[in-house]
C-alpha cells in the first residue's frame, strides 16, 4: 500500500499553524503573572514563572516554598525542573524563561547551570536581585554562561502584586 505523504505533510502544517500563533513577551508574562496570583492563592510569596521553548509552553509554575516546606522551590526552579524532566535534558538550549520578579542568586545559578539563553523577568528584587540590582550574576564575565536578559516586562503589575500581598500580612 502506498502511503500518501501529503496527508502526513498536511497534518505537520497544522500542527505549525497552530503553534506559529506566537506570543510576545508581554503574552508569556501575563500567564507569569496568573501563576504568580495562584500562588498568592495558596499564602505563598506572589512570584510566578513560564519556561518557553521554541515559541511553545514548556512548564507553567509559582512559589512554593511554603508548601513543600522547600528552601528551593523558588518559581524558576519549579519550571526548570518540570522543563527539563519533559525535554529530557538538563540543559535548556532554545529556551526563554519569564519571571515576574528578578531572580535571586540561587536561580541565577540554576539559569547559568541549565543554560537558558534568554531571560525576561518583571520587577527589580532589591532584597537580592542578581540580575543587576544585588549581584551581576547573569552577564559575569567569569562565568561560561551569559545571559540575554530583558528587564522591565510587565514590572508595575508584578510589584504591585507584591505589594499588596505584604500589605494584607502586616
Ligand atoms: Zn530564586
């Protein structure tokens, strides 16, 4: 029987065709910013992360320190370990990672160690951001690694969930 490779062709195309919808980064840190009001949700600190690959959700996640009783589980660690589990590869090639706040130092160190090419994060972290505000980790010369990173998306809106989270606990 001959196998008819327009039909396969064809079924690519749509495939593409949904996936070529593509979002810009203010979309991918909307859905950041759901994850992070998600958490808020739970009682955990409002951060929320989205690990992109090719234009494509990987791992969707926030904060959750407090409920796994985790020192780690920051919201980009949730995303690297749950993107990395379905790529199969500890490392990240091709990938954006959109936080809403600026990752501290451990991520920092999971971001270089993973690889990520490209970071997009919302608000500055003046209690230990590492992009530029505490420490410079992401661009270190000494590092093997750097990283692309846009600053500023959506940063009103992340810091103002913040703030309002802390006012409520005072
Ligand atoms: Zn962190």
């Amino acid at each position: 029987m001959i196998r008819h490779a327009w039909q396969f062709i064809q079924r690519r195309d749509e495939r593409d065709i949904l996936n070529y919808a593509k979002m810009n980064d203010s979309e991918f840190m909307q859905i950041a910013l759901e994850e992070a009001r998600a958490s808020a949700q739970a009682g955990e600190v409002p951060i929320g992360a989205v690990l992109v690959h090719r234009d494509k959700i990987l791992a969707r996640g926030g904060n959750r320190t407090i409920r796994d009783c985790d020192p780690t589980a920051h919201a980009e660690i949730v995303v690297l370990r749950e993107a990395a589990q379905k790529l199969s590869n500890y490392r990240l090639a091709e990938t954006t990672l959109y936080v809403t706040l600026e990752p501290c130092a451990m991520c920092a160190g999971a971001i270089v160690q993973a690889r990520v090419p490209r970071l997009v994060y919302g608000a500055d972290d003046p209690k230990g951001g590492a992009f530029r505000t505490c420490f410079e980790l992401l661009t270190s010369p000494k590092l093997n690694h750097q990283v692309e990173v846009t600053p500023g998306v959506l940063a009103t809106e992340a810091s103002s969930l913040l703030q309002s989270f802390f006012a409520t606990r005072r």
